[in-house]
C-alpha cells in the first residue's frame, strides 16, 4: 500500500468518527430539547388551570358547591316548583351534597369548551409568544450546530481539496505561453529566480561530510599547494576573443570582472568590446554583461562604486556602466584635443570616498584625469612624449600605496617612469633601465605587516625575465629567469610579504616565494593550452585568478600553508632585502 492510499484510509476513518460523534450530539441536542417542550407545556397547562380557577371564583354560578339545604316552606315551593313529583312527600330531609368535581384539562384533550374573550386573547398572545421564543431558540440552535458542522467538515476536507485543487491546473494556449515567456517581467524573475538558485546549488558546503573525523576523511589526505578550482566561459560572449583584463570586485569578494577583445574573423553586428561579470557562486553564465562598440583594452571597479565599472577603448573613449541599469554605458568621454585618440592601456582611481578622480594612460603617452561626474573633458591633460626626449608608448600603469600624485608606467621599449601629476616638475622624473622587450606587467609591494616593504616592485616582460626594483635604485635587485617564454604579467600576494605569481606565453602559472629560492619557483603549473594574458589575486590571498587569449578565465586555490604568512616571513624578508644591491653596482664592484 502506497503513503498516498494510506493518507486517504485515514482521512476516511476520521470522517467516519467525526459523523458518529455528530449523530450523538444530535440526539443529545433532540432529547434536551424534548425535555424543555414538556417543561414549557406543563407550566403553560399549569397557567391555564390558574386562569380557568380564577374566572369560575368571580362569575360562574353554576360552578358553586350547594351545601345545607334545610327543609322550609320556602324551600319546599321551590322543590315543588322545581319538580311536581316531589311535592307529594310530606317532608324534605336535608342533604349535604359534594362539590362538584371539577376535571383538568389540557391541550391534548382538544376540549371545546369555550373561555372568555379576554382570557383566549391573553392565552393566545401569550403562546404566540413562547411559539415565537422557542422558533428562535431553534433557529440559533440549528445555525450553530450547522456552522459547527460546516467547520469540521471544512477542517477535514482540507488536504482532499487542496489536493483537487493541485490537480485542477488550467491548461494554456501556445500564443499564451509565448507571450508570458517572452514577457519582460517573467524573464526578469526567471534570470534572478535562477541565479539565486545556480548560487545555492554551487556552495562549497559538504552536506554529507564527516565531523567524527574518520580515517577516509579528504582533510587528513595530502593536498597540492595549488590546485584548479572553477572555470569561466560563456560560448554567446567569449568564443573566439582574449582577456584583456582581470579585477576582483572590493566589495563583493566572489565576484570579478573580465573585459575581452574584439572577434577579428568574423564580421557581424555584435559589439566589439565586452565586459563579464563573473560570480564563484555561478560558474555557467555570467551575472552582467557590459559592451561596447570599441574594444576593451583595460577595465576596472569603481573603488568607491562598487556598482560602477569602467572600461578604457581602444578607440581612446572611457565608458562607465552601471549594474543597476542595463549592459549599455551610461556614459562615455567625447573625443577632443585633451583626451586621449590612442588605446588606453591603464586606469586607476585615485583620492579619498569625498573627493576622488580617475587617472588613465593612453599608448600615445597621454595621461589624463577626469572626474566620474563628467566625462565630457578631462580636467588635466600631460603629454608625456613632450617632456621626453624619445617617444614614450605606455603599455602599463600602476599608483604605489598611498600615493596620489606620483604614479609607475613601462612602455613598449623596456623602460619604466615615474611621473608626477603635480608639483613643479611634473610629467616623466626619472627612468629605469632593466629589460630588453616591451613591458607587460608592474605592480608595487602591497602587503602590511610589521616591516614595510611598499618601495619595492616588479616588472615582467618580452624578454622572459622577472625584474625587482626599488624605487631608490635605477637598476634591478634581483632577477627571476622562469622559462623561455613571454612573460605577460606579474603580481605580488596582497597578505604576504615574500609571494607573488606570474604567467607566460606558454599557459604556465608560477607562484614564486622570494624567502625560500630566488632561481626556482615554488609551485609551477601548466593552466592553459593558450598564452595567459593576465593574473590577480584575490583580496584574502588565497586565490589567483587567470584569463587566456581564448577567453577562458580559471580560478585556482593555494593551499593555506603557503598562502597564509608566518611571522617570522616579515623578518626573512627583511634579511633577504638588506643583502640586495642594484645590479649596475655588482657589475662596476666586479670590474674594479
């Protein structure tokens, strides 16, 4: 027997109590309502019985006992009178005859004998009014028991409806359906219904895991130092493009944004330049899509907006979008003769929540900075080529911490500058010599612990080396030589103070530890079929995400044991960089 038939065997005997125990009450109700008509009729017998005593009292003189009769003259003439046959006895003896006895009556009897007009009046009135009492005490009965009944019956048919009623569904047209689904306010509740859906399901929690700490636990097994953890592709918008650019979101620390290049083999009407937004919570599709007729060179969060993303063209146009409204930008820069006609190849937000500006480069050597509120002109403009005596092509750009006026950029002929945005030397201050490509790559020291290290950066480049630099000397202190491949980008951990990774040409991922080996990395591994363009780690420092020139943006996981610093890694550190020296020293050391 199916739960269903056996859901239904109950349901019927709980009728089956329910209707015994309302025949009981009935009965119950029927008897005391029996009881009642007799008391009713008996007090009623009894008033009329008062009223017929009280009537023969007063007037009735027929219904009056004839006690002593004496035998006189008089009343022998009126025997006489009375009946001629008696008259012949010579006396009359006096008898004492009994009352009359006088029977009682009820309704029952139908008796015809008829009462004065006033007491049939009162009689009738007044057993109109009971008659009308006791309707209205059934009525009320009745409705009660009625409601009751309708109630429990109610209470138990409630399952057996609701089930009918589930199975009771309206069946719709074909043109009905097409016009609810292709409605826009089903789809929006079915994209966000959905993704809220595709969030729950890729939690990272184990449901069935094991907490007695059993020996075939995965806890106790041995772990890679970096392992693969999600993947990022969507066929509609990635397919035959590259990554241009990664950005955690700092805010929401699962979220990302990957910009990509233009579809160079195909014409068509779809943008040129996209934007995604990518959730570790949703790894199918994206959660917005940004375009652009332009192609995306560089993109960035607004760090005060988290809603706010900005790209650089390769146009030379800014554009900003907002994930509160649709995909298209809600703005965009015009061009004039101080903003920028080359591709822009690097942006920052620069300044306090209060008052905050946006820095970018441009290939050309044109820095600019606008204000978010306006597009329409930057409010500074610097020509780097005319504070130069070469022509300077910027192809990155990077703020050290802290800083707002000066900033970092490498160019295409192997030269890093620092610049400065204010002051009475502004444009190019110094250059630093140290490879022979273009730069891909330069990020500062970021990490905050008991030393600071924030003068030191590093710089990747076409030229398959890894340089260190401080920004005291104008040589590199050390470098890192990984394989025979471009090296396209380079990133310090933010959380500790001696790890960072790069990537090639080759699809190779490698996280290097400056305290344990200067000329091998820590953990190598091979991440894509394709060349990695970029890489970036998260806020905790505990993932990197990468994005390859076929648009595939992988997330890896470094264990906790090389991820999370010892204190004693500051202090190594520290060690480590008293014992650097430029490179140009060591050389004119080793000539003398």
């Amino acid at each position: 027997m199916t739960s269903r038939e056996q859901r239904q065997k109950r349901l019927e005997e709980i009728r089956l109590r329910r209707m015994k125990l309302e025949q009981k009450k009935k009965q119950n109700s029927k008897r005391s309502n029996s009881n009642k008509n007799r008391q009713q009729r008996e007090s009623r017998d009894s008033k009329i019985e008062k009223l017929i005593q009280e009537s023969t009292s007063k007037g009735n003189k027929y219904d009056q006992p004839i006690r002593n009769v004496k035998s006189t003259e008089e009343n022998k003439q009126s025997v006489s009178a009375y009946s001629p046959h008696l008259s012949e006895h010579k006396s009359v003896v006096s008898v004492d005859i009994q009352p009359r006895v006088i029977e009682k009556y009820n309704r029952e009897t139908q008796t015809k004998r008829e009462l004065p007009k006033n007491l049939q009046e009162q009689l009738m009135n007044q057993t109109t009014k009971e008659q009308n009492t006791e309707n209205i005490q059934i009525q009320t009965q009745t409705q009660t028991q009625t409601q009751t009944n309708f109630q429990n019956m109610n209470k138990v048919n409630t399952q057996e409806t609701r089930i009918k009623e589930l199975k009771k569904t309206t069946e719709l047209s074909t043109t009905e359906r097409n016009e609810i689904i292709d409605s826009a306010g089903f789809q929006k509740f079915f994209d966000y219904g959905s993704r809220i859906i595709e969030r729950v399901l890729n939690e990272p929690f184990d449901l069935l895991k094991d907490y007695t700490g059993s020996i075939n636990d995965e806890d106790d097994m041995i772990k890679p130092l970096l392992s693969n953890k999600i993947k990022f592709y969507d066929e509609k918008w990635s397919k035959f493009r590259s990554v241009t650019d990664l950005q955690w979101s700092p805010k929401h620390p699962e979220l990302m944004l990957a910009s990509y290049s233009k579809r160079e083999w195909e014409m068509s009407r779809e943008p040129e330049g996209v934007v995604l937004l990518w959730s570790l919570a949703s790894k199918s599709r994206p959660e917005f899509v940004f375009t652009s007729q332009s192609q995306i060179t560089s993109s960035i969060f607004s760090t005060f907006h988290p809603s706010i993303v900005i790209g650089g063209t390769y146009s030379g146009k800014i554009l900003v979008w907002d994930s509160r409204k649709k995909g298209t930008p809600v703005m965009r820069s015009s061009h004039s003769s101080k903003a920028h006609t080359h591709p822009i190849y690097g942006m920052s937000i620069v300044g306090s929540e209060n008052a905050h500006s946006l820095v970018s480069v441009s290939n050309d050597g044109h820095v600019c900075t606008w204000s978010l509120d306006m597009l329409t002109t930057p409010t500074e403009s610097i020509d780097l080529s005319q504070k130069s005596q070469n022509a300077v092509s910027p192809t990155t750009m990077v703020f050290p911490e802290n800083e707002i006026a000066s900033f970092f950029i490498g160019c295409e002929n192997g030269s890093i500058y620092s610049v400065l945005r204010h002051g009475i030397k502004v444009g190019i201050n110094n250059e630093y010599k140290g490879h022979n490509g273009p730069i891909t790559g330069i990020d500062f020291h970021r990490s905050k612990g008991d030393i600071n290290f924030s003068d030191l950066y590093l710089t990747s480049s076409f030229d398959w080396k890894i340089n260190l630099w401080s920004k005291s000397s104008k040589s590199p202190l050390l470098t890192f030589e990984e394989s025979n491949e471009y090296v396209y980008d380079v990133k310090w951990s933010p959380i500790h103070p001696s790890l960072f990774s790069s990537v090639n040409g080759g699809g190779e991922l490698f996280v290097w530890d400056f305290n344990r080996d200067n000329e091998e990395p820590l953990v190598k591994i091979k991440a894509s079929e394709s060349a990695i363009n970029k890489c970036r780690w998260s806020q905790d420092g505990r993932k990197i995400v990468t994005g390859d020139s076929e648009a595939v943006v992988e997330v890896f996981e470094l264990s906790e044991e090389v991820a999370i610093p010892k204190k004693a890694d500051w202090s190594k550190m520290q060690e480590k960089r008293i014992n650097l020296r430029p490179m140009y020293q060591k050389e004119d050391q080793n000539k003398l």
